[in-house]
C-alpha cells in the first residue's frame, strides 16, 4: 500500500528539482526575460505552499484517496501539455502542477498517519521523506542528462509515466480514508493560510534578486502565518493541530 504513495511523491518532487538544470535552454528556446525565468522555477513551490492547507481539507472531507488521484491525474495532464505550451502557458502550468503537488503532499502525509500506527507509522514517514529528499538530490542530475540528450521538455515529459502509475496503483490499493466527521472548511482561514504561506514563499524566493523587497514581504506574510496559527487555537476543528507539538512521541 506505501508503493503508490512514495511513486506520487517521487512524481512530485522531481518536478521541483529538475527544472532547474532544464532551464537556461527553456528559456533560449522560449525567449524568456529573466523575470520570467525565476517564475518558471519559483512558481511552483509557491503554488504548493499556498494550497497545501485546503488540499489538506478537501481530503479529509471528500477521501484521501479521491484526492490524491485526483491530483495524480491533474499532474500527469499538466506534465504532459506544458512543453507545448508558449511561456505564460508554460508558467501557468507550474502554478497548476504545483496545486496538483499540494494534493499529492499532503494527502500522502494523511493516509500514512491514519492507515499506520506505532512503528509502522514512523517507518512509512521515514520513507516518503527519504524519497522526497532522494528524488530532489537526483532531479538536477536526471534534468541535465534528460535536458542534453532529448531536450528540456522531457523534464516534464518524464513525469507522466510516474504519476500515471501512482494514480492508478492508488485507486488499486490504498484504502479511501476521510476524517471521522467531515470537518468544516472555514473558508475565511483557509484563505488566511494560503495568503501567507504563499507571499511568505514568495518573499523568501525573491531574496537573491531583490533583498530588500523579499525580506519585507517575507516578514508581512510571516505576520499573516502567526496571526493564522493563533487563530487556530481558538477553533474547535482548526485546519493545523497545535497541540501536536506538545506530543512528545509526535
């Protein structure tokens, strides 16, 4: 049952890496500004950092594993058109690859932490890490080798094949968990957390173009995430679980 989850996450964080190494000759053959470069690359975590919280939601709502092949699916579509696509397409399809990969992230965290327990549950944990970590290492490598012998647009190319799989061997074999009561989307915070997330992301990486400008919006969305996480307190069904961290076992 862990297989399909570690393939969707394998899926998901080639994607961030890769594209690193594929993109000075994107952009040659795309003829895209520098500022448009970084979008390419920056795009995509942003889009992940702003999403993750409602992916989250709609998982424990609808199924875990409605949404991760829903994402799946939505991911290998995407890796398949992008490379066809002028540059705004292009960029527009990270942003989408990158709400697609908030799916995959964080309903693979949730099934791990409702189908396992004890040991397991750290052995499965242990492992989606370690190929999160692995396929990000690799993906720069795998991007160059994929970029010099068949062209950039393999780096998405690539990524069908995986993800397709993922999809189909999780709607096989991993079982549709969902929250014992179908939590409330409290749609007001779900915005809040995606605002910060998303400009604290969006500030971080513009730091090594503009220092200034990141840093302060860095810290305006850092204000927004602290004013979220202690609103969260207050909530009887809150989006993020502070009293995790007093678990000492968590």
């Amino acid at each position: 049952m862990l297989v399909p989850l570690l393939v969707g996450i394998l899926a998901q964080s080639l994607a961030v890496s890769m594209i690193n190494t594929a993109l000075p000759k994107l952009a040659r053959d795309l003829g895209l500004a520098p500022a448009d470069q970084s979008w390419v690359v920056n795009i995509y975590p942003l889009a992940v950092a702003a999403a993750i919280v409602p992916a989250a939601r709609w998982g424990d709502r609808s199924g875990r594993r409605r949404a991760l092949v829903a994402g799946m699916i939505v991911f290998a579509l995407l890796s398949a058109v992008a490379p066809m696509l002028p540059a705004p397409g292009l960029i527009a399809a990270r942003l989408g690859l990158g709400i697609a990969g908030a799916l995959i992230l964080a309903n693979v965290v949730a099934t791990i932490g409702a189908v396992f327990i004890g040991h397991a549950r750290t052995v499965a944990n242990g492992l989606w890490v370690a190929v999160y970590g692995a396929a990000n290492t690799i993906g720069p490598l795998v991007g160059g080798y994929l970029t010099d012998h068949w062209g950039w647009q393999w780096v998405f190319w690539i990524c069908v094949p995986i993800a397709a799989v993922a999809a189909l061997l999780t709607r096989i074999a991993v079982p549709n968990t969902r929250a014992p009561a179908a939590p409330p989307w409290h749609p007001g915070w779900v915005l809040v957390a995606a605002v910060g997330l998303g400009v604290t992301v969006y500030g971080v990486q513009r730091l090594p173009f503009a220092p200034g400008l990141g840093a302060v919006v860095g810290m305006a969305g850092a204000v927004v995430v602290i004013v979220f996480l202690r609103a969260q307190r207050r909530l009887r069904d809150p989006l993020r679980r502070g009293d995790l961290f007093a678990d000492r076992g968590f």
